[in-house]
C-alpha cells in the first residue's frame, strides 16, 4: 500500500478508467466494434467481450506503469484474470500500475439539476472485498447538470460521506462529482463545486486521504486549492465525452492536475485491427495522455 501511495501519491503518469458496467459496456463495445448481434445482452456473454477488451489494453506493452499510474476496474473485471493472475495483481505484479474498484451502482433520477448516486445495497461487504482483493482505492461518481447550489451540496454530501466509510475500510476514494459537459451553467456550477468541496475537506481528519475527479474545468486552474489541500491524493481529470485530441489540449492548462479518460483513452481502438496496429493506436494515445498530464506541472 504505501509503494502505491507513493506512485499514485506523487508519479508522472495518469488513471486508465476500465470500469464500464452493465449500463455502459454495449456503448463501449460498440466502440470497439462489437455490436450486440455479436453476444447476448445482459448476460455473461456480454461481460466476457469487454473483459476481452480490456485484456488486450491491459496486456499491450503500451500499458505499463512507466505512464500509467492506476486504473479504474469494474467489480466483474476485479472477479476475473488476465494471463492466469487476478487482474488486480497482473496490473501490480506485472505492470505496476495499482487499481482502483468502481463502487457505485449508477445514477438516480435528476433532482436540483443534479443527479445524486443510486443506493448502494452491499457497500461495506464490496470495500473488504476490493481490500483484500488488493485494490489501492475506490471510484464513484455523480452528475450535475444545472448550477444549483441545493443540488450540488446534496452531491457533495453524499460523495464524502461514503467517501470516509471508504477511509474507514483502508481505500482511497476518488470523489467524482462530474459537471456535464453540455450544461450552459457548467462554469457557475464548477464555482459552487469548488466550494462545496473544499467545505468538505476542511471537515476531513488528517488521516482521510481523498482522490478528486472532476470534469476539466471551464476556467483554468479553478480546483488550485483542492490540488493543493493536504487530506488529497491527487486531482484527476475525466474525459466526459471530449475527443481524445480536445480532452488532452485542455487538461494542459490545468497546473497539477492529471487525466483519468475513459472513452479518450480507448478511441480509434477496434477488435478488427491487428496487434501490431492495436498496440501503436494505443501507444500513441497513451503517451499524448501522459503529456497532457505533465504540462500543467
């Protein structure tokens, strides 16, 4: 723990996010070039494309732990191997690159323009077993979409109070409360954000020790004070539907804070290219994403 503490803590390098769950793997697979006439929807089938996925991402050579600091992993991938290891120590093991498990179970209903996260039944069970299992930490994630100061406190709220449950059980948590990126209030939302959290962080014990993922944000360098904060990790930026190139020239601007893309980092990827052209699309991408990382420092 305290060897990934130090990579994730203080490393050049960025988060892959590989957590697609049920709700989102048939537009990422797609994506990929895997259509639903080509597995079962809603069943194992499923799953074990997008773990087919994953596993020629994690295992190219272009992924390793020389620039990519950890990665976001859906419970389903946690429970299954790569190269006959569990995938959480391939990544360690093989890669050096620490992971991190997706805890949440979606997006409830819009209420105050924001959408807080779904219940989630077995929280407590699912943390010992991301522990144990090796994670270093956790992610979840919110929605806001309009600048409602009653809305994004509730997603703050919500968001550090699992967050300390998450402290509680020995994993860092990354704190996701997106901002859309369409939302004609995004900047007058990423304000009360900012405030809303750095409330929060003030109210932590020295000993609860936070990872943030934001949206980047509309003016430069807004989150200076959440990046500088002492009870936080590191500040992460996620793509939010931004294409690869757009996503990595704003995140250069933003000093101190590094990429955590999802859909940016596997675009132009496709199950029909061959290895050699997989593993250059994805060399290439990969080291744009750890550039943008490092310009803001």
């Amino acid at each position: 723990m305290d060897q990934q503490f130090e990579k994730v803590g203080n490393a050049d390098g960025f988060i892959a996010a590989l957590d697609q769950s049920g709700g989102s793997t048939p537009k990422a697979l797609k994506a990929y070039g895997i259509t639903e006439d080509m597995y079962t929807v809603g069943e194992e089938s499923m799953f074990d494309r997008i773990h087919e996925m994953r596993t020629r991402i994690m295992t190219s050579a272009s992924f390793n732990g020389d620039r990519i600091l950890g990665a976001i992993l859906f419970e389903n991938t946690m429970d299954r191997t790569v190269e006959g290891k569990t995938t959480v120590n391939y990544l360690w093991e093989e890669k050096n690159i620490a992971s991190f498990l997706k805890c949440d179970k979606g997006l409830a209903p819009e209420e105050n323009g924001v959408q807080l996260m779904k219940p989630i039944p077995g929280l407590e069970d699912l943390l010992k077993k991301g522990k144990a299992a090796g994670c270093f930490g956790t992610k979840m994630r919110s929605n806001i979409n309009l600048a409602n100061e009653e809305g994004i406190n509730a997603v703050v709220d919500q968001q550090f109070e699992i967050g300390k449950l998450i402290c509680s059980i020995g994993l860092v948590p990354i704190i996701e409360p997106e901002v859309n990126i369409n939302s004609k209030e995004k900047a007058e939302a990423e304000t009360i954000l900012n405030k809303c959290v750095l409330d929060q962080l003030n109210k932590l014990d020295s000993n609860q020790k936070v990872m943030l993922k934001f949206t980047i944000p509309t003016e430069a360098n807004l989150y200076k004070d959440c990046i500088e904060h002492s009870n936080v990790v590191r500040v992460v930026a996620l793509s939010g539907g931004y294409s690869t190139d757009k996503a990595n020239e704003l995140l250069s601007k933003q000093k101190g804070m590094i990429a955590s893309f999802s859909r940016a980092l596997a675009e132009g990827l496709s199950h029909q290219i061959s290895d050699e052209d997989f593993n250059k699309k994805l060399d290439a991408t990969v080291g744009s994403i750890f550039e943008a990382s490092k310009a803001g420092e």
